[in-house]
C-alpha cells in the first residue's frame, strides 16, 4: 500500500510541477497566449508545448529515481523548469535571422519541431545531471 501511496503522491506532484512550469511558459511568451494558439489549430505552439511537457517530465523522471525524498524530486523539478526557461531564452537568442516566437505565432512548424527537439534533448542532459 505504501507504494501505491508513493507512486500517487509523486504523480501530484508531476502534475503540479508540470502545470507551474506551462504557467511560466505562458507567461515567458509576449506575442501570444500559448492555449488559444493551439485552441485555434497552432501546430507548431502545439508542439513547442508538447516539447515542455515531455522535457519536465523527463527532468521529473530522473529526479524521481534518484531522490530519496519527495522534496528532492519538487526542487529539481523547479530546476528543470527554469533551466528548460533558460534553454528557450539561449535558443531565441541564437537564431538572430529570426524570432522564435514570431514564428512559432506564424504557424511555422518547422521552429515547432526543433523547438521542441531543444526542450526534449536539453531534459535529457538536465535529468542526467541529477545525482
């Protein structure tokens, strides 16, 4: 039973970290509100979304494995949030012929894809850098 409990205290507290972290998102970005976008058929905010969902929980997953409290696992999830915030800044600063978010605004998949490719392949090396 006990893990049962675990197993279900650890999935709030993805959700809750996963929600703060899109909150954060949304708020990251000035030219448009991530939810309408996609609401109003955006697939490339659709899948920069879906790149920092999958990012925070990958960073959640290997906190998970290797806290031995669930508190480890809140504070490195915070972590991950904010280093994955950090990865899109570098990355928006990067590409100076255009603006990711104007792109991503445009619809352009192309920027949805490795925008997400970025915030899937940063997670990896941020989860890994959990000890």
């Amino acid at each position: 039973m006990e893990a049962f409990l675990l197993t279900l205290l650890y999935f709030v507290v993805a959700i809750v970290v996963v929600v703060i972290g899109l909150f954060i998102f949304e708020n990251l970005t000035r030219q448009y509100k991530d939810w309408e976008e996609i609401a109003n058929g955006n697939t490339a905010i659709a899948l920069s979304v879906t790149g920092k969902i999958i990012g925070i929980c990958i960073i959640l997953s290997f906190a998970i494995y290797h806290s031995s409290i669930i508190l480890d696992t809140v504070v490195w999830g915070i972590i991950g949030v904010v280093l994955q915030m950090i990865a899109y800044l570098i990355f928006e600063g990067l590409t100076r012929k255009f603006s990711v978010e104007e792109k991503l605004h445009e619809n352009n998949v192309a920027v949805g894809i490795v925008t997400m490719g970025v915030s899937i392949g940063l997670a990896f090396v941020i989860g890994a850098s959990i000890t």
